[in-house]
C-alpha cells in the first residue's frame, strides 16, 4: 500500500463487512509536535481478544478466502517505519478503533494519497450507515458526513458526474484551505 488512503480504504471496507453502521475517519496533523494522526473508529461487530493480539501478523487473517492478513500488518509497519505507533483496540459487539502515528516530517510516511476518491468511492458502496471524514490541522479543522450529504442530494444519484465531482471538489478545497500535508 502505497498511501495512507490505500490503508484508509482497506481498514474501511473491514469495518463495513463487520456490519458497523457508523465508520469515522479522523486525521490530526500537528506540525509542532511533528504528529500525522490516523484514527478509525467502528460501531462494527468487533473482534475478541485473541483475533486482536494477532490482527497485525501478515499471517493471520479472519477471511476464508485466503491465508493473509496484510492490511493491518503493512499499516503497523508503515508506522513504525516512520519513527510512529501503531494501536488496535476492539471489543465483542462494540465495535473496533485503529490508531496509527507517522512523524510528520519522516521521509518514511507516506503520502495522503487521494483521500476525495477513497472517500467518494467508500461512499457509493456503503448506504447502511454514516461515513464520517474529519481533518485537522493547526488552522483549522475539515468534515464531511455521508449522512448529510445523501439529505442534500435527495433522490439524485450520488453517481451523477456532477454530485461526484461536486464531493470530490468539496474535500480538495477545504484540505487546500487548512493546509493538510498531501
């Protein structure tokens, strides 16, 4: 995974096949304290404590479908790599929060990557509950709620060229104004 929005987008489609019927994307940047913060909170069906302990190993997976587990693995070590942390808490029937830390300035985080698309296209596959993306910076702080975006458009289709890049427009523009690293 090349960019933190490769492991948003993968950390989201688990929290949507747990069944959670609210998924908030959280990003903090602090710049004095040289801190890129990723969190991902789920309402979903959680994990007990063992699936927890061993979630970050690459060959673990809960999937019968293959016999790896990447995506928390290649997020935790992403973290760690640029000089961050990396935090996994969940609980049976509660639900599931991931935490990864970067150091801001290391030339090991990734990138943002395309945030808007990731965003959009979770958007379009997921209509059981709220998507919430937040982002805040030292100037000030960026959310969109896929609930109050679907009351906007009413019955038009998120697909729509014009709502999609209305969506897409919405998140470029407000990250540019509060400064996000890219």
């Amino acid at each position: 995974m090349r960019t933190l929005s490769d492991h948003i987008l993968d950390i989201v489609q688990n929290s949507i096949k747990a069944n959670a019927t609210l998924i908030e994307i959280i990003v903090e940047e602090d710049k004095i304290k040289d801190l890129w913060l990723l969190k991902i909170v789920d309402n979903g069906c959680g994990m007990n404590e063992e699936t927890v302990r061993q979630a970050s190993n690459p060959f673990f997976t809960s999937r019968n479908t293959r016999k790896v587990g990447l995506g928390l693995s290649l997020l935790k070590q992403n973290a760690e790599a640029a000089n961050g942390s990396f935090n996994l808490e969940s609980e049976e029937g509660k639900g599931t929060t991931v935490t990864a830390g970067f150091q801001l300035s290391n030339v090991d985080k990734p990138p943002l990557g395309d945030i808007w698309d990731t965003y959009y296209l979770t958007l379009l596959s997921y209509n059981t509950g709220v998507l919430q993306y937040s982002h805040k910076t030292e100037i000030d702080e960026f959310s969109i709620n896929s609930g109050e975006i679907r009351e906007m458009v009413g019955e038009v289709s998120l697909q729509q060229k014009e709502i999609r890049e209305g969506i897409i427009e919405l998140i470029k523009t407000n990250l540019e104004e509060i400064k996000a690293t890219k």
